[in-house]
C-alpha cells in the first residue's frame, strides 16, 4: 500500500487536455454547463495558485498532506507539500513529460530518478483534477447554486484511477467516491472535495481506505511560479535545463 500515497490517489487518470469551450452558453440550472464552465473558465486563466490537504486513514495511523501549487498556462505547475514524518517534496512539472523533484541530498533530479512518477499529478495537479471532471460531467448533480456533485462506482472508479493506482490493489465493485466541486461569482473553482471508501485486495489491509482532500482556491493570476527555499530559507535556483522547458512550454500559446 506504499505505493498508494494520498497525493496520488485523487482519482486522476491522465494528464490534462487543453480546456475546450463550452458549447453552450452557461445554464446555472445545469450541473453539466455550470461544471464544464468552472473547467474551462479556470483552466483558460493566466495562473492561478491553490492551497491543498489530503488525508489517507488505513487501519494504522493517518497519513496527512498539505500543500500549496501553482499552475501557469499552458502547463507549468509548482508544488510544495509536507506530510506526516516531516516528508517534505518540491516539484516542478514543465508540460506532460518533464517533471523534476527536489531532493535535499542531491538537488533537482528527474521524477523518476526520484522514483515518483506520479509527481505532479492528481491533487497536485488542480488543472488535471479540472479536466478529468469536465470529461465526466455527464454524471454531475446540482447540490445547490454554484456547487455541483458527482459521485463514481466500481468501474468508474477503476477508469479514472487505472493510472494512479497499483494494478490489482483494489476492489472496483465495493468503492466508491463522492467528489464535490464549488464555484465563485465568475464561474471559477473556488474549491474542490473528494470523498472515497477504497477496499484494498491486500489481506493485510483491514477495513476500508479512506481517503479525503481538499483543494481551495488561493489566487487568480497572480503568481506566476511558486518560490523554493531550502532549510536556511535561502531560494532554491531551478536548474538552466528546468528553465529552458519552462520558456518553451510557456512559449507554445503565445
């Protein structure tokens, strides 16, 4: 079960697509229009900057993160989290495939030199979060004006978590999840809760896997890169070849 940390259990299949227009014009009584609009109103912004928490309960104690990311159109996101133990990871994303995670030993090192191939993504990754739920609002419910749910089961689960979780590690058929998505007067994600009781395969693991996080909507446009800073709060410099994918990214919609 280590290999399911709560960072990368947020029901994230894949990496974000570039947001699409809304065909319609916005139906605030419509739980699809208001959530297809949330998406694409928020993903097509400059940047935005969101604050997160996370807690998986198993049988033992509870795991908890907490973060902080910001996410740059069209794809270069920052994040910063701590969590239970004093783990503490800083991770850089420059579009879909380069991701660089700080390693105090060493410095920057590739996500998979870190092992962390998930780096990145799911709670991590708001504009992922967005992108998976507007290609799903097709099962959203009106909980009231401006908050929309949508609730997933067995297969569906399995579906947008397939590339999260370890192959086999849970039973589809007897998890669930409720995932809950709120909106500002703009029609932006103003915040963002997931609520799921996964059953482990693994014998060893009794009971349910409970996981919950949060995501809540910190600033619009305003930071354009997350500031690093090592244990003497001295800036972490990003390397030269960090910076070159970010300009290029950065570059490809302007």
């Amino acid at each position: 079960m280590k290999s399911l940390t709560a960072l990368s259990l947020l029901l994230m299949a894949c990496q974000g697509n570039p947001p699409a227009r809304p065909a319609k014009d916005l139906n605030p009584q419509d739980p699809r229009s208001v959530l297809e609009h949330a998406a694409f109103n928020t993903r097509s912004q400059k940047s935005y900057e969101t604050k997160f928490k996370a807690v998986l309960t198993t049988t033992g104690s509870d795991l908890v993160y907490n973060g902080r990311c910001v996410w740059v159109h069209p794809g270069v996101l920052y994040v910063h989290y701590t969590a239970s133990g004093g783990d503490e990871k800083m991770i850089v994303r420059a579009g879909d495939k380069d991701v660089w995670v700080y390693n105090t030993l060493v410095g920057w090192v590739t996500a998979d030199e870190a092992g962390m191939g998930g780096a990145g993504r799911g709670i991590q990754n708001p504009d992922e979060v967005l992108s998976v739920l507007a290609r799903n609002s097709g099962t959203s419910k009106l909980a009231k004006p401006g908050v929309v749910d949508l609730d997933f089961k067995g297969d569906d689960i399995e579906r947008i978590m397939k590339e999260q979780a370890s192959k086999g590690a849970f039973d589809w058929k007897e998890s669930n999840a409720k995932l809950e998505l709120a909106t500002d007067s703009d029609n932006r994600l103003q915040k963002f809760t997931c609520d799921a009781s996964l059953k482990a395969t693994d014998p060893n693991v009794k009971g349910t896997v409970r996981y919950t996080a949060e995501v809540t909507l910190v600033a619009y446009n305003g930071a354009r890169e997350l500031p690093f800073l090592d244990e003497k709060k001295r800036a972490i410099p990003l390397l030269p070849e960090m910076k070159t994918k970010i300009e290029s990214v950065l570059k490809e919609k302007q």
